[in-house]
C-alpha cells in the first residue's frame, strides 16, 4: 500500500527548528520559525498563564469530554476579544478549535461543503500552511498580488485592481493583522477601502488573525474584523490564541461564522462542529482551561494585558534598533521599512540561496523566502545580525 507514497517536500520553516538544534556554533541565532523570545532567547510562559495553571490544577475535578464545539464560554470571551462588544452578536456562532491552525481546518471543510470547489483568494506571500489547508480541501487557490519589495509595504493598486475583478462569491483570505511574512499590513484608510470593495462586490472574508495584540495592540489588531463584520452578511474568522498568550503546543484557538441571519448561523455552526466531530473529534481543553481562567479574573486579564504589550513593545523596538543599524551600516534608507512592519516576520530581502549562505557562513537562521522572526533576534545580536544580512549581499 505504501510503495507509491514519495517523500513530500520539506515544510521551509518547521524543517529549520531540528538544524538549528543539532547545530553547535555558539554564536547561532535562530530567526526562523514565528515563536516570541524575550531579552535571554526563551519564549516565556506568561505569569497570568502560569497562575492560570496552578488554579486548574487545583480545581479541576474531570477529565470527561468536552465535545466537539469544545467549551462556550471560552468562545463567547475569545469572540468578544476579536469581534469586540458592538457586533452583530445574533449572527455569530463559534466553536473551540486546535489552535488557529484547527480553525483554519474546519472554515476551510465548511467552504467546500457549502461551495465545492470555491475559489480562495490568498495574498502573495502567505502562510505556506494556508495553501496546504485550503487545497487539501479541494478548494482552488488564487493569489493576489499584496508586497511592494521595493517599499516593504502594501502594493494597494495591485490588490484593489485584483479585487475590483474577483468573481462575486469568492472567498478572500485576509491576514487580520501583522501579515506573515512580510509584516506588511494595510493602513486603516486603506482597510476601508478594501472593506468597501469586498462588500459592494459580494465577496465572502476569511479572516485569520493569528498575531492579535503583537501589532498595535489587542484592540486595534482587530480593526479589519469588527469592520467587515459591521458591513457584510457572512464571513469566517479564525482566530489563535497560541501567540499573545504564550500557549503554541497547547493547540488553542477558535472558528467563527457570521451569517446572513439567526437561523443560518445556527444551522452553519452546526455543519462546522461536525467538520470537527470529523476531523479531530473534540479540541484539547488545557489552553481554553487557561485561557478562560485569565480572561475571567480582572486581575489576571489585567496581568496578561500587561505583559503582551510588554511584548509588542519589545518588537516595536527591536525593529528600531534594527532599521537604525541598516542606516548606519549602509548610509541609505533601504530598511527603513523593517521599523514600520509589524509583528514578528519581515522579508529581508534575500534570495534562497543567500539565505542558505547566511545560515552556513554565520550561523543565523532564516525561512529560505527572506523571512525572519524580529523577536528571535537579542538587541546585542542586531549589528553582527545586519552586517551578516549586508555580508552575503556582497555590500
Ligand atoms: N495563521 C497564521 C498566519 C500563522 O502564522 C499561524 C502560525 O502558527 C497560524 C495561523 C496558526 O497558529 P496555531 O495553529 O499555532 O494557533
Ligand atoms: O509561520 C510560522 O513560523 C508559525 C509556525 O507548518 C508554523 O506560524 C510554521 C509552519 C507550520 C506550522 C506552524
């Protein structure tokens, strides 16, 4: 049975994680796959989290199954941080998923059930696991054009032109916010725009907001959404909790529909938590445990509020400092744009083999796209980092 099966190609991130490992350079830095990492290189676990786990620990009395559309309080406060107070409440439903990854996974089955075959608009660059998603569900991938390499921002002509001619019905995938991987994410004005077309030409969003509260803050991260969900009649939001609370292999996340009316939402929630009945059976219940303990208790949401702008801010200055050495070390303001993205990822701008020739000449760990992870670098790694970057480009 297995004779035919070939080995698939590498995932180009994961597949760095066991290299940097086994790699026994002293001086290696590890900017590849989008973990945070504080001032001494460790991705913390948050303190509200930690507590948070300490009380499950005591209280929890059961093991017992939490069933497929896993727990309803954890997605009413997760819908809440996303979607924010003033939404069309009546006509969102949630379920608990594994991690955005999972959301990603049941939205995506759900398309195909409603609209076989859909077409799927995805920016170019984007997350390689959203194509992989997507078509493992039989859906058809479009990109869009969404980078302008020469600014390191939006190319907005190019993408509004793209959607000005989008078939009505289509799907848009849109990354909520801190855009993986070029940390290029469009201005509000901009947004608006956008929302405009999607609205007046019956496209259906796809919001995956995987980095909310790494950008400009919990709220305004999640600008886009609350203003599609105002404008339009059905969208899909996944959402993913691993990031902004430190929880990556705790697989948390969750699915959200919003649809034309009451009844639809109902009957569309209950077509997504067969898709997880069907895939995974019910989610993991730690993460959503901590999850809601945090955001349940003032004081620790007050806590863990702290802590992910602690983190935002960290980023923030990071890219600073790493823009302010490019200046200096090449008199120009080509890299002025790794200030102004946001989140963790920014395309430096090196071809895949100048990738490879960082990683083998000077130790430091990229995606082969260009890609790097901002906080996996330290403030006292920025200069050896960029005259490395500057070295392989023969500059
Ligand atoms: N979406 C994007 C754009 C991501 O970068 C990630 C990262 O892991 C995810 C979704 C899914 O995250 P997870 O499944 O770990 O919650
Ligand atoms: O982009 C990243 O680095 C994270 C982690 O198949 C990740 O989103 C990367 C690849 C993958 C799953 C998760």
């Amino acid at each position: 049975m297995f004779d035919d099966l070939i080995m698939p190609p590498a995932d180009k991130i994961l597949s760095l994680m066991p290299i940097f490992r086994q790699d026994s350079r002293s001086n290696k830095i590890d900017l590849g796959v989008g973990v945070y990492r504080d001032a001494s290189g460790t991705t913390p676990i948050p303190r509200a989290v930690r507590e948070a786990e300490k009380r499950i620990h005591t209280a929890q009395t059961t093991k017992a199954y939490v069933g497929p559309a896993g727990d309803p309080v954890f997605c009413d406060l997760i819908g809440r941080l996303v979607f924010g107070e003033a939404a069309p409440w009546e006509r969102i439903r949630g379920i608990q998923t594994p991690g955005g990854a999972g959301a990603l996974t049941v939205l995506a089955g759900l398309i195909s059930l409603a609209r076989p075959g859909a077409a799927v608009h995805v920016p170019d660059p984007t997350w390689v696991n959203h194509v992989s998603i997507l078509e493992d569900n039989r859906l058809r991938v479009v990109t869009y054009p969404y980078l302008d390499s020469r600014t390191g921002e939006v190319d907005f002509d190019a993408l509004l032109d793209h959607f000005s001619r989008s078939e009505r019905g289509d799907i848009v995938l849109l990354h909520g916010c801190c855009h993986n991987p070029t940390g290029a994410d469009p201005s509000r004005s901009q947004w608006q725009a956008l929302a405009k077309i999607i609205a007046e030409r019956g496209l259906v969003p796809l919001v995956d907001i995987a980095y909310q509260g790494f950008g400009e803050g919990l709220e305004d991260d999640a600008f886009v959404v609350r203003l599609l969900a105002g404008m339009v009649p059905e969208m899909l939001v996944s959402s993913s909790c691993s990031k902004n609370f430190g929880i990556y292999r705790e697989r948390t996340g969750a699915a959200f529909i919003l649809a034309a009316n009451a009844d639809r939402a109902d009957a569309t929630k209950a077509q997504l938590t067969v898709r997880a009945r069907v895939v995974y059976s019910m989610p993991p219940d730690h993460g959503s445990a901590i999850v809601r303990t945090v955001l349940e208790d003032p004081a620790l949401a007050a806590d863990w509020r702290a802590e992910l702008d602690g983190m935002r801010s960290n980023i923030l200055s990071l890219r600073q400092g790493l823009a302010a050495s490019f200046r200096r070390f090449t008199n120009g303001s080509d890299y002025d744009f790794l200030a102004k993205n946001k989140g963790m990822f920014s395309l430096i701008g090196l071809t895949p083999r100048e990738a490879v020739m960082l990683r083998e000449r000077h130790a430091v760990y990229i995606v082969e796209d260009g890609r790097i992870n901002v906080a996996g670098l330290q403030a006292s790694q920025i200069d050896t980092f960029a005259e490395a970057v500057l070295a392989v480009r023969g500059i």
